[in-house]
C-alpha cells in the first residue's frame, strides 16, 4: 500500500496505489487519522492506482468520512475505476460520498 500526498490550493490530494482490502484498511484508517488530527478541512482521494476494493475497504472510507465530518472537513474521491465505481452504486454508497 502506498500513499502520496501533496498539497495544492489548501487542497490534501492523496494518491492510493494497490488494493484497498482487509490487509491494508488499517494502514490507509491510520493515514487518514494523522490528517483528521492536522483538521485538514479539505482532502480528495484519488483511486487511479487502486484495482480493487472491499467491504473493509469502503467500511474505511466511511470513517474516514464520518471523522472528517465531526470537525467540518471535506472529502471527494476520484478517478475510480468502473469495478471500483461500481461497488459504490451496488452498496449506495455513491449517495454518501462525493465522486
């Protein structure tokens, strides 16, 4: 699992590269909680390296975005990929976050 990170415009852009599954949820909860901590109040995933996705994986996201919330903070994610995509319309959860 890897994670860049730069910013640009006040904007967190992260960049997940490989799976996000049951394996590397924790390492991917743990670097979001350091920039929930920073209260970055802005942060947009990009999921162009990511091929898959599981439950665990979107449980994740759903903290994720429920920390970032409870302090004001905005989260998008992009560049998903059509499987990807498609398991956010599948679960609804395509009406929670903003792709």
């Amino acid at each position: 699992m890897q994670i860049n990170m730069e910013e640009k415009a006040g904007v967190a852009v992260c960049r997940v590269k490989d799976d996000v599954d049951i394996n590397s949820s924790p390492e991917v909860k743990k670097y979001f909680d350091q920039l929930a901590c920073e209260k970055k109040e802005k942060v947009l995933i990009s999921f162009e390296g990511v091929n898959y996705m599981d439950s665990s994986g979107l449980a994740t996201l759903v903290e994720i975005l429920k920390t970032m919330r409870s302090y004001g903070g905005k989260l998008k994610l992009c560049n998903l990929s059509d499987k990807i995509r498609g398991l956010f319309e599948i679960t609804k959860l395509d009406r929670l976050f903003d792709i």
